[in-house]
C-alpha cells in the first residue's frame, strides 16, 4: 500500500510532524514544484492534476524515490490568476529551489510563467493539450501538440462525411491559434471558408488573423451562440470544434442539450473536455460526442489496468488536504502528468544528476516510459511522440475507443505549412 507523500505548502514550510530528522536532511529529499490552479476557474479541471501528482510522487517514494532521494512538493496555488503564475513560479524557482515543476492548464498561464523558467533556467512540465508554435528549452511538453489532437479530430469528422466546421472557443491564445492553423488544415482540405462557422476577422492587407467565435472565462450564456450553432447545423452535415477550457462547458452543453441538438444532428469534439470534465456535464444527454487525446480510461491494456487500481488504492488511504475521495475518473491530462513525472525521474536517472542542463541533454538524447496510455518517447525538440485516440462518449462519461494511431511524433510548428486548394 502506497502511503501519502508529506508535502510541503506555499513558501514551502515543512509540516513539521510529518517528517523524520533523517526525511528532513537536505541531502535525503529533493523538492519538485506543484504549479496548479486549486481555486477559481480553472479549478474544475486542474485540481485533479495536482491530485495525480501527488499519488505518483507516493508511488515514486515506495519504491525509493529519485537517485535515493524522496520526492517532497512543494504545492502552490496562482488561482486561476495569469499573472500569479508568475510570481509563483519565481517562489519556486528562486526561493523554494525545487528541482522540476509539474504545472500550468491554459497556455496564458504557461506563457505568464515562461520567463522565470527562462531566466533562471527552471524545468517546467506541462501536461495539457496546446496550440503549438512553441518549443522553449525550459518547457518539456508532455502535452498533445495540435497534429496529435486536433487535426486527428478534424480528418475523423472528414471522413464521416461532415462539410461544414463550426470554431468555438475561449478568448484566449490556445483556441486562437489552434483555430488558425485548423482554418488553414480546413482549406487546405477542400472545405471552403462559407463552410467554416463563427467568423472570421482580416487585418488591413485582407489576411485573415482571428477564427472562430470566442467567449471570455468563467463565460455562462450560450444561448444566443447555441442558436446560431442550430443554424449551422440545418443542412445536416455539420460539427462542431469546441476549445472551451474551464467551467464554461457546462452551462455550453446544457444549453446544447436544451436547444434539442446531439451528436447525430450537430456532433462536437472538445478539445479541453475528457473523463475528468465530464463528472459536471449531463453525459446522458451528450452520447456520442468525440473526443480525441493520447489516453482514454477505457484503454484495456495491463498498464492501465494497474495504474487504474493503483490510483483508486491511494485515494482510500491519501491524508493529503483536499483531495475528493469519491466518483474519481481519469484523463489524458492527468496521466500525462504521470507520465511525465516518471520521465523526468527516467531522465535524471540517465544523467545521473537533478542538475537542468543535464536533465534537459538526457530528454533530448531520448528516453522512453511505457505508462496507461502506452508508450511515450521524448524527442529533441521537448515534445513525445505517443498514441493519438479518437474516442465516442457514453452515457456513463466514459468513451468507446473508434480509433488509435500508434507513435505520433509530436509537431508543434504547424501555422502556415497548409494551403488552401485553389
């Protein structure tokens, strides 16, 4: 049985009764950076993370730790506020000294955080799908990149015949990108630009800049925008491309469900929504609906079989605060938070040293783990190459496996690389 993990919180005091004068010997512990938001909006989705985190740094710890030393977090929380990642990246980085950070959700709060990685030459790992157009030596992005997700996605729904792509997102640089280079992928197929919903805005010299329609965080009523989405939909052969972060799915789908629309007349793959989320949407309601990531719950191989019961095992026995014991689920995310914190373990072993530079030449050089969604290599440009799913949603908020594309490598750099066909 894995115990819980002693952790350290905010400026990173030790809770004193919880570790012994040897745990407490410097040289015995390494100290790793938890950088997830556990309030405000982007909560609904990012505190699972933090609860992954901690299971595997127990896990890790039961079997002796990292080059001897056990993993103690060092937890804080920016609070959905993109600035604050900042300032608490600084703390842990300058003050705290850990030796990795596992964080960051939205890619404004990456973006926030990026310099103080840069500057003082931390290593930040970040789990969560992205738009790409980006490959800092401070960043191992264990993440889906847009051609392991978002492109999957798109040719799935080409190839079922839809004709007609309605953009919808939050107001931020992930879905804006994303849909650029989809907009791009969308043309380059065929579809022409009547085809592609939510509109689009062009800048003095007639090239088109924004697509999509775009609603702000913690955003609650879609009504009129589900009305127009109907619209859309009445020819029959349309879908939606959905990259809603955070709690502005729910009240989206309610008023999907509401608006009499379902995966038959209007289908929509999300791109920020997998098992996790799902526990706050009405998933009866939403059968069929597609989503795409590198990991499905439902993967029937050993791996997951044990990380699985492993992982429901330790939330019966966890002390750690705040961890929700009932009704959990697993997601892409989440394991790529796992996968990631053995990789950076397999890494350090390869070096043999927690020093960055060092870290960094061992990932790059390529190293592998097979975890619950299979195997996931790194590869030089800080990125994994991993298996991409596609996957229907049941009643019950799990997804049917349709399906998989084995060792995609993962291609951040793709804005301007599809051409419209004349």
């Amino acid at each position: 049985m894995i115990k819980s993990c002693r952790y350290l919180i905010a400026a990173g005091a030790l809770l004193a009764s919880a570790f012994s004068p040897a745990l407490r010997a410097a040289d015995e512990i390494v100290k790793v950076g938890v950088l997830h938001d556990l309030s405000g909006t982007m909560a609904i989705s990012e505190t699972s993370l933090r609860d992954i985190l901690l299971f595997t740094f127990d896990e890790i710890n039961a079997k002796g730790g990292v080059l001897g030393k056990k993993i103690v977090p060092v937890i804080v929380d920016p609070g959905s506020d993109w600035p604050t990642f900042a300032e608490k990246s600084k703390q842990l980085l300058e003050v705290d000294k850990v030796a990795v950070t596992f964080g960051c959700w939205t890619s404004v709060s990456r973006k926030s955080c990026l310099p103080v990685f840069e500057k003082d030459n931390g290593l930040l790992f970040y789990p969560v799908q992205y738009e790409g157009e980006e490959e800092s030596q401070n960043v191992c992005y264990t993440a889906e990149a847009v051609n392991q997700q978002a492109i999957p996605a798109v040719d799935y729904f080409i190839q079922q015949g839809k004709k007609k792509f309605y953009l919808l997102g939050t107001d931020y640089v992930y879905p804006q990108t994303t849909n650029l280079v989809l907009l791009e992928y969308l043309l380059s197929k065929g579809v022409p630009l009547a085809n592609i919903g939510g509109g689009y805005k062009k800048d003095s010299s007639g090239k088109i800049i924004s697509a999509g329609k775009y609603t702000p965080f913690g955003h609650k009523d879609y009504q009129q925008i589900v009305a127009e989405i109907k619209d859309f939909a009445a020819s029959g052969d349309a879908c939606v491309i959905s990259t809603l972060n955070g709690d502005t799915n729910p009240p989206f789908f309610k008023e999907y469900a509401a608006a009499g629309l379902t995966a038959d007349t209007c289908p929509v793959v999300s791109y920020s929504i997998a098992e996790d989320e799902f526990r706050s949407l009405p998933a009866k309601d939403l059968v069929g609906q597609i989503g795409c990531w590198t990991y499905f719950q439902s993967i029937d191989t050993p791996e997951n079989e044990k990380f699985l019961a492993d992982f429901q095992g330790w939330l019966k026995t966890t002390t750690a605060d705040g961890v929700v014991k009932e009704g959990r689920v697993v997601d892409s995310p989440m394991v790529l938070s796992y996968d990631g914190v053995y990789l950076w373990k397999a890494c350090v072993e390869k070096a043999g040293s927690f020093d960055v530079d060092k870290v960094r030449a061992a990932w790059k050089s390529g190293v592998s783990f097979v975890g619950p969604g299979g195997k996931v290599t790194t590869q030089p440009n800080m990125h994994l190459t991993k298996t991409v799913y596609i996957g229907e949603s049941k009643a019950d908020g799990q997804f049917k496996i349709l399906k998989s594309f084995p060792d995609v490598y993962g291609e951040p750099h793709l804005k301007g690389t599809f051409k419209a066909k004349e």
